[in-house]
C-alpha cells in the first residue's frame, strides 16, 4: 500500500471512531413531568382506610396523582367529596375521575368532576373500569361481560366524552378510554380513540371516545407468569412484541375476538396512560423483587410513552378476599421495600420548581446491553439527572457512559441505598456503571 493510501485509510479509521466515540445530543424531558406521572390506586374511607392515613402514604412515596371516582361516594361519607379535596389540598395529588367498576351515572361524574375542577384537583376523566369483569347497564341497556353486546359501553363512553368536551369549564380536561377493550364481544369500535373512516365497526365512524387509551398492563401475566429479564419493559411494550395484556392486544388486534385496531406504527405514538399495573408478592416473586420491579416500572412506562402510571395498589385491602399482596403498604400500614425504594428515588429527583426545563445533554452508552435502558430528566433549576437502570434477573452489566463535554461535577445516587449520594466525581467526562436489578440516578450539575 502506497503512503498516500496509508494516510487515507489511518484518516478514514480516525473519522470512524470519531464517530463511534462521540457523544450524542440527547433531548432532556422536564423532572416535574415525569413525577406528574407517578399514580397508584388507593381505598378509601368507605372501605376502611382512614384519610389520614392515606395522606401520610401518599406523602411518603411522593405520588402525584390517585385513581379515584364515584364509587363508595355518597353525601353523608365515609367517603365523600371532601375526602377528595382534602387528600388533593394535604398532599397535592390531583385524582383521576372514573365511572369506575360497573357504573353508569354520567350526570354525578359530570357535578362532582367539576368540584375537583374548581379545586385544581382534577387530573383526568376516566371510562368504566373492565367492563369485561363489571358490565354496565346504560338507558335500559346492559353492555359488557361475555354475555352482552357492548353497544351499551360504547354508548357511554360516547356520552361521556361529548359531556366533558362541550363543557366549558370541563374541556381542557382529558378523557381516558375504558380499561380491557380488547374483550369487547362485538366490535363497537373501542380499540380506538375515535373511529376512524372504513373501520367496519358497530358504532358510527367518527365516533369519539377518548384522548387517551387505557390499559391494565400487569407485570405478571398468563403469557408471561414468571421473573425474567426485562420483565418491565416487556409489559410496556406498545407493539405486538409484549407478551402481557398491553397497548396492542388492546387497541391494535384484541385479544378476545382479534377486532383490528391501530397498525404497529401509529401505536407507537398513541397517547396513552396506565391506570392499573404492578405486582403481587407471591411465589418466587419476593417483596425485595417487588420493590424492584415497581422501581424499574415507572421509568420503564414513562419512557416508553406512557403518560402516568397508576400501580395497583397504595395498600393491602383489608375488607375483601384475596389481592392481599399487591400493596407498597402492609395492613398495618408499615411500609415494603417498594414504599421505601420509591421515597428514595421521589427525594432524590424532587424538584417543585416551574421553570421551563428543556435542553439536551451530550452523552452516549457504549455498547448498551439490551437490559439497560437510560432517561434524561433536567430539574426545574438547570441540573440534569440522568437514569439509567437494568433490568437483568440475574449477574450484572459493566457499562460505560460517556459525555461530550466535561462534566465539573456527578453525583451518584442508588435508591436502593438511600438518598444521599453513594458516590461523586469532579472534572469527568466519562462514567463506569455497574448495574443489574434497579436505577441509579446520575445527577450533573454542570457540563462545559
């Protein structure tokens, strides 16, 4: 080879690992938004658990929302209206508004809603809870189940969305879709958000249903019933690939009847939401892996696109058989590792700022195994926190992150650990990670 081929060949290997090498602009999401995110499903006072102490849980883990709705409500309590307006003014989470199981009174949901609404309290509108498992009957018709059309559901969805949208004071609020369409037994069309022209359904083209849809997307799954790799990200999986009940056996082939949906590409940006998800200890799910797994699960459905995620549930119920296990609250109301591991990681991002939070960070993971996935979050005050978690059963990942310019400052945290940093470097422009089960939070508090 001929020098002057030497020096092409040396220049062209050079401009490739150039390449390779540098760091990536990445775009930063606002902290706050994915805080907002952070939902659970809670009791309430008409099923035994006292307000104050539900405001004492919902502070500690730092959720920012509660699904909630008309059923249990009444004037005279346990459970009333201003059980709501207290739980939002002593905490600040805004609460989710739902038909809930098997209910039907859109006028209630309407005046109450707007209760919430004047209060700041409310977060969303929300369709029947799992019409599968609690038909509703809807101007003398009974829809849902296995027995039923499901014009009847259809209907009421239909009803409830035009209520919401033409009410002034009301429309700027977002309505979620039911919960398990893909059960439908005839196709009304609720795998969509709005039908949309040829669809071939039941129900009008045109019709409107919701802003968002609306899965139940438990970890642990007939389909999937056992610890794995990347248990969380699967069941956040919006496209066929998910092997739980999820965004695509819901609203892009159903899973009961195989009804078509959105194609694979426009479930990939549906908006959407998750009102019920997580997991029970049980077998060789352990209240470590627990806690591990709804760690993992918040990061994992946020950035997938998921807009909230609501985990089922606060604390174990205490007036029903069964679900005994699901809790990051024991009965008595003493916290599991999942409470704990989730007050550490709200501590450590809090941020209660409003500033605007946009910008883009320069970094890159060399060689990202298919078990590690990262977030870029950036606090109201500048600072960049980046996540980065595995999602490995077992062994660990030795990764490398890389920033493009140098960082005068890191802090690293483990809230497993705890909330004070396990470890800081000054004047870096690159990070070794070891990682296998959970998140760390890599917070940079200024790059030049």
């Amino acid at each position: 080879m001929s020098t002057q081929h030497q020096c092409l060949a040396i220049a062209a290997m050079l401009a490739l690992w150039s390449q390779v090498s540098r760091a990536d602009p990445r775009a930063a999401v606002p902290t706050a938004d994915f805080l907002n995110s952070i939902g659970v499903v809670s009791t309430f006072p008409d099923r035994g658990q006292p307000l104050a102490k539900t405001v004492e849980m919902v502070r500690y883990c730092g959720f920012r929302w509660v699904r909630a709705g008309i059923e249990g409500l009444t004037d005279n309590g346990p459970t009333t209206m201003q059980t709501f307006l207290e739980l939002h003014r002593q905490t600040g989470a805004r609460l989710s508004w739902g038909l809930v199981s098997g209910g039907s009174d859109l006028k209630r949901l309407m005046e109450t809603g707007k209760v919430l609404a004047q209060a700041n309290a409310l977060l969303a509108f929300e369709g029947n809870n799992e019409p599968n498992n609690w038909p509703v009957e809807y101007q003398g018709e009974k829809g849902g189940g296995r027995g039923y059309s499901w014009r009847a559901v259809a209907k009421l969805q239909r009803d409830l969305y035009h209520a919401v949208k033409t009410d002034p004071a009301l429309a700027k609020y977002p309505v979620w879709s039911i919960s398990e369409p893909g059960a439908q037994n005839d196709n009304v069309g609720l795998q969509f958000l709005a039908i949309p022209q040829g669809a071939g359904t039941l129900m009008p083209d045109g019709t409107s249903y919701a802003d968002y849809a609306n899965v139940h997307n438990y970890l642990y799954h007939p389909h999937s019933p056992y610890p794995a790799d990347n248990k969380v990200w699967d069941a956040a999986d919006p496209t066929y690939a998910s092997r739980g009940d999820g965004l695509f056996g819901n609203f892009g082939l159903t899973w009961s009847k195989w009804f078509r949906g959105y194609p694979p590409e426009q479930l990939e940006t549906l908006p959407r939401v998750t009102t019920e998800t997580g997991t029970n200890i049980q077998g060789p799910v352990t209240e470590e892996l627990q806690g591990l797994n709804l760690l993992n699960l918040y990061f994992a459905q946020f950035k997938r696109g998921y807009a909230y995620t609501s985990v089922y549930l606060l604390r174990d119920r205490t007036d029903e058989a069964g679900n005994q296990s699901f809790g990051f609250f024991r009965p008595d109301y003493s916290p599991r590792k999942a409470a704990t591991y989730l007050h550490n990681v709200t501590t450590i991002l809090a941020d209660e700022g409003t500033a605007a939070a946009s910008g883009t960070l320069d970094y890159t993971i060399a060689d990202q195994p298919p078990t590690v996935h990262d977030l870029l979050l950036r606090r109201s005050d500048g600072t960049f926190q980046l996540v980065v978690w595995d999602e490995r059963l077992n062994d660990q990942d030795q990764v490398t992150v890389r920033l493009g310019a140098t960082a005068t400052s890191v802090s690293i945290y483990d809230p497993t650990v705890g909330t004070d940093p396990v470890r800081t470097v000054k004047n870096t422009t690159s990070l070794d990670l070891l990682l296998s089960d959970h998140p760390i939070v890599i917070e940079i508090s200024s790059a030049r």
